[in-house]
C-alpha cells in the first residue's frame, strides 16, 4: 500500500532509462525515500540511449507494479521523456516538485547527456517547469556497487529541495566508480568536448548478409581542469547544469553580422 | 549509376527523419545535387520524434537504392543519428564537407529542436565536426509544397559552403508554410521558449484495457521578436544557430558560489 502525502510534503517524481526492474533506481528511491511523497514511472524495458525520444507513432501503456515497498510506482511502455509526460498528466495530474532519474548504470558524462534516456527525462521535467536531477555512476554492470552514490545522491536532492531551485533547474550528476572514502567531493563542473570516435563492427548473418554493431572508443579532446571528465577523473561527484535552450548566441550575432541575402 | 566526384568538388551528405521515400528529401536533393557531389544515407521507415536516439541494443542493417536519379543513396535500420554515424563510417569513408537533414515536413522551431530527429542528425554530424543543417517546413501534410523552401535551401547551402563554416557550425532552418511572393527574407534568430502542454487521448481497447496517445497543445511564452516563432509567424525564413555544449554556465557560476557541502 503506498505511503499517503503528508502536509508540506514535497512531491518527488523518480524515473531512469534501465527500466524500473535496474538495481539504480531502486537505489535511488532507497536513498530519497524520507525525503517526500516519492512516486515511480519508469520504463517497462532498458532504453538506454534514446536520448530525447518521445513516441508518437504507437499509443502507450502504464501498468502499477509493486517493486518498491510502500512506494507508488508503474511502468510505462514507452522512453524516458514519455514516462514525464505522462506521469505529470496521468499519473500525479499536477507538477511534481522535483523529477529525479537513474541512478543510471555508465556515465553520462560530456557529449552523453545528449543521446542519454537518463538524462532527457531531467531535461524533459525541466521544459515542463520541474527542477529536476539526472544521475548517473561509472559503472555499466548490473552488480555495480551503489554506496557512495546513493549517499551523494541524497545530499544533492536535500540541497535542491532546501534551496528551492528555479523551475528550470537541471542538473548532470555523474558519480566515479569508486569506494566512498576515495571520493573527494563535488564539484560543479561544465561540460567536457568529448566525444565517440564511431567505428561500427561489421558482421554476415547465416545468408551472408551485412550487419552493424555501433561500437565506438570515447576520446576527450578537453584539457579543461573545470570539466565534468576531469573532476570523475580525479574522484569527485560532477555536477553539470544543463540548459535546454540550444541557440549558440555568439554564432548567432556573428551570422547577423556576416550573412548577406 | 551515381555521379563520380570531380575535383575540389564538396561531399554533401543528406539524411532526415521522414524516411527515405519522403517528398522532403527528395526536394532537398533536387534543390543542391549540383553544387556537390551528394549521397544519401537516411532511414528506411518514419523516425519523427526520434530526438538524439541511437541504435544499441540491436544491430543496423544498410541497404543501396534507387530512389535518386545518379545520385548514390541508401536506406538505414536505424535512426537518424545512426545514419550520419554509418554515413561516415561505412558509406563515406570520411567525413563529408557539408551534412543537410530534411526537408522535415512540419515544424522544428523553438523547442522541437530537442525532439526532433531531422535535428538530431545535424547536431550529431557537427559533434563529429562537420558542419550541418536541418531543414524544415511548416506543412505535416505528404503534399506539402516544397517550392519555396527549395528555393531557400539552396540559397543557404550555398552560403555555407561558400563562408566555410567552423566544424560545429549547425543551423536550424525552418520555412513558413506560405507561398514564395510571401516570403519577407531569411532571419538569423534564437530559439523561443515555447512548449507542448501535454494532452494524452485516453482510449480502452477490446479488452477494456486503457491505452494513451501523445497529444498536447503548442504554447509560445516568448514575446521576442528575436525569436524562430516570431520570424515565422512574420513569414521569414527562421535560422537558429545550434550548439551542443548543454552546460548553463549561468546556474554553474551561481551554484559554485551558492552550494555549500
């Protein structure tokens, strides 16, 4: 039986990309648990890598699931920003007043925000006026040890609940994969130039046909002591705020200076 | 057969988000084939609202076709981005002088560019640093009239492959939906702060089960007249300047003087 909302109690929405069966989001409803009225949308299956996806060709399900004890939850058929949706429009008919997702299982650090279901869903709360936190821990594995990123995890939560953060507030946490007394810290970070040099592995199925694999090694052309790579390098918690307004100003006014039609 | 490539002659890679058999592409093509030599790589079925989604969970195929008159052309599996990413490294060979997406048929201005795509694409090619635009017209319909917005495509491509523009220069093109005597000019814009407030159609299937589709309303907040919608509304043609740095380096100064742990 879920929990009822207490008086002045605030109202925490928590979603990921792994699918609400991963270990992180269990993690990360264990870690915020007392902190509000906690509700769950997630997807039903991983959708990692969907990056801002929403889906418009198919309708979409939600289903209650009792996963986590005395917690509202479901799981959704659809990504991770259509989990927002529909938990603000069908699920708590109000805004909530924080989003949170993950614990994601691998960075998703630099130019990952971008094609990162995690984080599109924080971005998606934030287009829909919801201060929100995406988290993630460098670690892919299923058995990936969450100790020291759910302790982190719920001191930024407080922190964003205390000081009541602007309506579009999002923010990129990326936790190192290392024992809790090796962290040294959070730092507030941007984000690094890095990116995946592509290669794609190329095979023949049983008719001798080709396929791809997307594979790809990640290279950091940024030297920068203030990036997000850097601080998960040097063992801090990397916190990006991440904006959702994409129009490069300093490109803008220099075409408006250059462009003649 | 498809053109070789003359000397000194620029590689252009065009994809979007509609499919290959879309009429918008079919027009971008015709509106630049001879200012380069061109090769299409864009998907082989709808991928509207794909956002930055990439393949990872299953493999892509890549197929040759003869949709474009002497022009080499292949359908993909995937998503946008995973054209442009099997464009470069399985088609091309190298990275292209220019990368154009759509024509999208209907809008990506103000925040569609998140969802959207025809965006997508362009914003992956200038991560992997070439210079890109996606284009866009402000007709859904299959009939759409691409005259215009032809005419227009053309005029900008020209520009940049004239200027030589930075590597991670990427353009947000969009095209008023009105005939050509009607258009004003081009205007270099920002993105205006407007969004979708969300609607899902609520439905029961045969078994009484409910389903949902995404709907929601179009809403501009933004008064500007700076801005992408405005320029539209005024019958412009709306070019925003696109970056992929997410960081709000605004809120990062801020909070690395507000939080305190």
């Amino acid at each position: 039986m879920a929990k009822a909302k207490k008086k002045d109690e605030p109202v925490i929405l928590v979603t990921n990309d792994d699918g609400v069966t991963a270990p992180g989001i269990r993690n990360l409803v264990e870690a915020v648990k007392d902190l509000g009225k906690i509700v769950v949308v997630a997807p039903d299956k991983p959708q990692s890598g969907m990056g801002h996806a929403i889906t418009i060709g198919q309708p979409l399900r939600l289903t209650p699931v009792q996963y986590f004890e005395g917690i509202e939850a479901y799981q959704c058929t659809g990504t991770p920003v259509d989990c927002v949706k529909l938990a603000v429009d069908k699920v708590l008919h109000r805004k909530p007043d924080l989003c949170i997702s993950g614990i994601n299982h691998g960075a998703n650090h630099s130019i990952n925000v971008i094609y990162s279901g995690t984080m599109s869903a924080a971005v998606e709360a934030a287009i829909e006026s919801i201060p929100s936190i995406g988290f993630s821990l460098l670690d892919h594995s299923i058995e990936a040890n969450f100790d020291a990123a759910r302790k982190y995890a719920r001191i930024i939560v407080e922190q964003m609940l205390k000081r009541k953060a602007d309506k579009h507030t999002v923010l990129n946490v990326n936790f190192p994969a290392v024992e809790e007394k090796l962290i040294k810290g959070i730092r507030i970070c941007r984000q690094a130039y890095a990116k995946y040099e592509e290669d794609f592995l190329e095979r023949k199925d049983p008719n001798g046909r080709k396929y791809y694999w997307l594979t790809g090694e990640f290279v950091n052309f940024d030297k920068g002591k203030d990036t997000d790579v850097w601080a998960l390098e040097n063992n801090y918690v990397s916190v990006v705020p991440v904006q959702f307004d994409l129009t490069n100003y300093v490109l803008k006014d220099k075409l408006q200076k250059m462009w003649k039609f």
